[in-house]
C-alpha cells in the first residue's frame, strides 16, 4: 500500500510541476523605450564623454540621409543630414545617392563623423564613391557645418558595410569598407588605402574582433558563399554557398577567444576560432545576428532576429528563450550587456534586462533540483532542504507565490519528517482552509495556488469527496479571477483614456497595454478592439508630437543659421504631417522651408561667387554674387545684402585692374611694333643710300 501511495504521490508531483513551469511567466527583456521612426542602421557612441552613450539611428532617402541622436531615455538630442555633392556646379545631371552611413568619432575630437557609401550615376560616370565629412562645431557660436575630409572614388562596386577599428595598434582609428567588387579596403585616418584583400566575390558584411586574443583585430567578411578569417592576409575561409547576409564574433565558452557568428538569412552558422563549425541552426528569414548574456545567467547567448522575435540560443545551440514585439524585425544593436536596441519598418524599440526572469529562473533550477532529491526513489531531505529553502528566498522576493509554495512543501515535509497519510491530511486540510481565507479576503491567486496544492495531497492519499470540493472551490475562484481581471481591466482602459486625453501618451500607452493583456487572457473581444483603437490614436497623436519636435528643432536651427540641419528636421516633420494630412502644419512647415530653401541657395552662390572671385573668374563670380544678392533681397536680409555688395565692389576693382593691365600691355606691343617698323624704315633708306 506504501508503495502504491508513493507512486500516486510521484505521478502527482511530476505532474504538479509540468503546470508550475508554465504557471507564472516572465519575460528576459523588457521594453524601455521606443520612437516612431524608420531607420536603416543603428549604432551606440558616447560622443560628448558624459559617461553616457547616445543613440544614433540613420535614414536613407532618396535625396538626403538623416541621423537622428537619442540619449537614453529615448529623447531626441539633436539631427543632422548629409547628400552626395558630386561636381554641383558643373555636372548638374549627375545624381549621388547614399544608400549607407556610418558615424563614429574616429579622430576622438567629440566632433560626428560620417562616413558614407554612394552611387554616383549621369552622363558618361558610374562610380561608388566613400566620403568622409566631419560635422565641426564652432567654440564660439557652438554651430555647427559639415567639412569634408575626404572622398574615395576608385570603388568597382557599391558599398556594403562600413566600419572602424584600431587595426594597427597605434591608438587611432582605421576605417574599414565592403565592397561588391570582391574586396575589403583598409582606409587610413587621411584616406591612404592601407590595406585591400581581394576575396571570392561579393562581400556583404564585415565585423573586427580579436578573435584569437592576440592583442590584435581580426576582420571578419562574409561573401557570396564563404566567410573570411582576416589578421593580415587570408587565414582561413569557411564555405557556406549561400550568401552571408550577417557576421559577428562573440566568447560563448569562456575561453578569452571569440567564436564567429554568421547567418545566410536560412541557418545561423557559429564557427571556432580555428574555422573548424561548431553548430549549426535551420531558421527562416533571419535579419540579424548577435551575441551577449543580455539575460545575466552568466553565459553568453547567441541572439538571432526572426521575423517579429528574438531567439536566444545557449553556446552549444540550444534554444533557451524568445522574446516577442509587434513588428517584424530588419536589425538590431547590442547597446550594453543589458540593453538591446531593435529596429523595425515602423519604429525603433530599446528593451532592457527583466531582472524579474533572471531570478525566477534561478529560483527554478534550484526548485527543480530541490524536487529531485525530495521524490522516491533518492528521499533525500538532506540535500533537498537547503536547495529549497534558497529558491523559497528567492521566489518570495519575486512575489511567486506559487513556487514558494512549492518549496515550502517540501521544506514542510524534510523539517517535520512528514510522510504518513494522517500529517499530510493535515497539511492538505490547512492549505484547503487558506485557500477559502484567501477567496475571502480577495486574494485569488493565492487561494487558487492553495487550493491546487490541497487538491494534490487529496489526491496522492486517495481523499476523493476533498478533491471535489477543492474542484469547486477552484472553479468559484476561477469565476471570481474573471469579474476581477475584468474590472481591473476597465479600470486600467479609463486610466489609459484619461492620460490620452491629457497627452500623456506613455503613461496612457502603459495602461491601455495592461488592460489590453487582460482583455486578451480573458479573451473579451470588445475590450481588445477597443484598446486597439485607442492604441491607434496614441501612435497617431504621438507621430503629431515627434513632427512637432522635428519643426521646433527646426526652427531652433534656423534661428542659429544652421539651415541644412534645420532642412533635414523640416523634412521629417512635413513626412509625418503629410501622412497625417494635418493641413496647417504642412503649410506652416512649407513656409519655413521654403525660407530655408533660399538661404541655402543664396549662401551656396555665395560660396560659389567667392571659388570663382579666387580663381579670377570674375563674370562668373560676378553672376553669382548678383544671383546670391537677389535672394537675399527677397529675404530682406540686408545684411547679407551688404555682404554681396562688398564682394562685388571687390570683383569690379580686380576687373579694372585686370582691364588696366591689359591696356597697358596692348599699349606696349604698339609701340614696340612702331619702333620696329621705324627701324626698318631707316634701315631700308640706310641701305638705298650705300648702294648709290
């Protein structure tokens, strides 16, 4: 009889666990912040050396490309703009466009550099050039302009990835760039071509890493089909035929030496330091790759984005956890060992480590542990007391009532050598009796935790009328979690609508979330649409309110003179307004470019007038000035307007020189002529003379 109790009471348990796993759930990540903007690439530098590392999120369009600088709390600091300017003046048919940017501070001056790949098409030119501009702040005014340092024109093919890295050890930055045409350039400081690996095709992504521990970087390249180990020359090559879409290089085992991380959009490759495969995964779709212990279990995941998730892979391969958002995902940025940024079509989301899932899962492993020795055959409670009394510590600071239930059963059953029928009767009596307490009092998690925990211990000793009851008493709580969650739900959506109203759209998008979790668990479909709706709302009043951030930067820059910059937060302001078809302040932001617009153009002429006036140019500096003076008329900057007057005196006193000396020297040659012809005259006359 016994034995046949004990294995009723193994069967309940094993199964009591099953539920427990799935019971209460947390989530590894976090969300912290987020910002309705399309972005291409991102990246994460502390520029301004306040501990504090901004947010860069950049945007390609078809004219201009956008940088837009967060801090980290999600607020936007500033932006700026960069186009291709290829030949303006005298190739007016030729078009470049950027289709990638990279920042970083590569000479360490806490001035934004930017770094760019283009294609540059017209009559009779095809080229892809890298340009290197430099934004230069002012120590004066603190405006800031935009100065180029250099442009590489001798790329075959387009640019695919860029980066920088200390490759040389000599504390200064290289800069490192992927080509279609097979190759990947190693660019001084300067723009000296340092080094160039011609590879087996097509490379699409590069990363640097010191993957042997040497003290020195590696490149890693992915191709057409094969991923290339750089350190100087060609040290190994990987085959894949596929192409590499994504590379990184990460330590999953400990060893102070970096294994390499790739993906050809269907399998996540992870490969040794010496290029021998470590494992492999089959996945679909795979837009991006990384590698960190973002969950602090203190070992190192592989992250892969699929679709709208992202999986978390443990350094043998297995799957270990995945964590949802609402939007199908293009890439993402490792921004710390906690902090993970993720880009989308429609947004840019930050999560932050759920240190809630960190602890519950340690407090899991020791239960599970913990369970192990207590179950027959091992009825341990030696070495199960100690492994349950720290998850029970762990569990109660989590607020997980139902696993330090758990481990207080068994911490009850080892202290008090609880085995017989009659004790464990007891213990279930007492829990059935918290159990209508806690239904009592409201507290139905509780009771439905105890009530489940009553039903077991009815069940491992055979109590069949107290395992009804229990069954009722569950389904009552049940009925009474419903009305409850609903209400809490309600009451969660008006607190929502009462920020919306005060536009206060976080804390409003905070509520209208949790109402919205609850509605879902309780499957109640009128209050899913109307969160739906309301979330609609917030995304629209927000767009409204980052349009608005991005006419007020604009404004603030056109008041310091910096119009490029004030042109780029124009743009992104009139594209929201514009899908928003808020007809005012498209006409309001029309106005103010259209100002912008001409004071770039007017200081464009000028700076043109000036290039011609220095190369003695003069009809050509001239026409410039004059076109410069008009629009700022317009403008009635008359100011400015004094400026162009001055450089045109200026022109017409070196053409009046220029036309002095011209005279002079026509002058000269006259009379040189006339005194040549007098010469020969006398010298004809002189020689008439002699022959007679």
């Amino acid at each position: 009889m016994r034995k046949f109790l004990s294995l009723i009471f193994l069967v309940t348990i094993i199964l009591g666990l099953i539920e427990f796993g799935s019971a209460k759930s947390y989530q590894p990540l976090k969300h912290k912040w987020d910002y309705c903007i399309r972005a291409e690439d991102l990246y994460s530098l502390d520029l301004d050396r306040d501990m504090q590392r901004e947010f860069y999120a950049c945007t390609y369009g078809r004219r201009k490309s956008y940088v837009n600088v967060f801090d980290e709390n999600g607020e936007i600091l500033w932006n700026t703009w960069v186009k291709g300017k290829y030949a303006v003046s005298e190739c007016a048919s030729v078009v470049e466009t950027i289709y990638i940017l990279y920042v970083d501070d590569i000479n360490d001056n806490k001035d934004l550099d930017l770094i760019f790949g283009s294609k540059v098409r017209g009559e009779k030119i095809n080229i892809n050039p890298i340009t290197y501009i430099e934004r230069e702040t002012d120590p004066e005014s603190g405006a800031h302009k935009q100065k180029l340092r250099w442009k590489y024109t001798h790329v075959a093919g387009i640019v695919t990835d860029i980066t920088s890295a200390d490759m040389d050890n000599d504390g200064i930055k290289e800069i490192l760039v992927a080509s279609a045409d097979g190759n990947v350039y190693v660019f001084s400081i300067n723009g000296n071509v340092m080094n160039k690996y011609e590879l087996d095709g097509s490379v699409y992504d590069i990363f640097t890493s010191d993957v042997d521990n040497d003290g020195r970087m590696e490149i890693i390249a992915g191709t057409y089909k094969s991923i290339y180990l750089i350190d100087g020359g060609i040290k190994w090559v990987y085959p894949i035929n596929k192409r590499v879409s994504r590379v990184y290089a990460g330590d999953l085992d400990d060893d102070r030496r970096a294994e390499i991380i790739a993906t050809d959009g269907d399998a996540v490759h992870v490969i040794n330091p010496d290029g021998k495969s470590r494992w492999k995964v089959d996945l679909k779709e795979i837009a991006d790759i990384g590698a960190s212990d973002i969950d602090n279990d203190t070992s190192t995941e592989v992250l892969v984005a699929v679709g709208n998730n992202i999986k978390a892979f443990s350094s043998d391969g297995s799957f270990k956890w995945e964590y949802s958002i609402d939007d199908r995902i293009l890439s993402m940025l490792l921004l710390s060992e906690n902090e993970l940024a993720i880009n989308t079509a429609k947004k840019i989301y930050v999560l932050e480590t759920d240190n809630s899932y960190i602890k519950n899962q340690t407090a899991y492993r020791k239960y599970l542990e913990a369970n192990n020795f207590f179950l027959p055959p091992k009825d341990d409670c030696v070495s199960a007391l100690p492994l349950a009394k720290e998850a029970l510590e762990i569990f109660t600071d989590i607020n997980n009532t139902e696993g330090a239930v758990r481990c207080s059963y068994i911490i009850r059953v080892c202290e008090g050598r609880i085995g017989e029928i009659e004790a464990k009767k007891k213990l279930a009596d007492e829990y059935y009796s918290i159990a209508k307490k806690s239904l009592d009092e409201g507290d139905y998690e509780n009771a439905k935790i105890h009530a489940q925990m009553a039903m077991e211990i009815y069940a491992e000793i055979g109590y069949n009328y107290d395992i009804i009851q229990c069954d009722r008493l569950i389904q009552e709580i049940e009925r009474k979690k419903y009305e409850i969650k609903l209400e809490e739900a309600h009451k969660y959506y008006s607190e929502a609508y009462w920020h919306y109203t005060n536009d206060d759209y976080k804390n409003s998008t905070i509520y209208l979330e949790r109402a919205k979790e609850i509605y879902v668990e309780l499957n109640y479909s009128k209050g899913i649409d109307d969160c739906d709706f309301l979330f609609s709302e917030i995304e629209r009043k927000k767009k409204k309110r980052a349009a608005d951030n991005f006419y007020s930067l604009a404004y603030k820059r056109y008041q310091l003179h910096e119009y490029k910059d004030a042109l780029a937060s124009l743009e992104q302001a009139l594209e929201i307004y514009q899908e928003l078809n808020l007809s005012d302040e498209i006409s309001k932001s029309n106005s103010l470019k259209n100002l912008t617009e001409s004071y770039i153009k007017a200081d464009e002429y000028y700076s043109i007038a000036e290039e011609y006036y220095k190369s003695e140019k003069y009809e050509n500096a001239t026409y410039y000035a004059n076109e410069s003076k008009n629009i700022y008329i317009k403008l009635k900057d008359y100011k400015k307007v004094v400026v162009c007057d001055s450089l045109l005196k200026d022109i017409e006193e070196k053409k009046k020189e220029k036309d002095m000396f011209q005279l002079l020297m026509t002058l000269a040659v006259v009379i040189i002529l006339i005194i040549f012809i007098i010469i020969i005259f006398f010298s004809i006359r002189r020689f008439g003379k002699i022959r007679q």
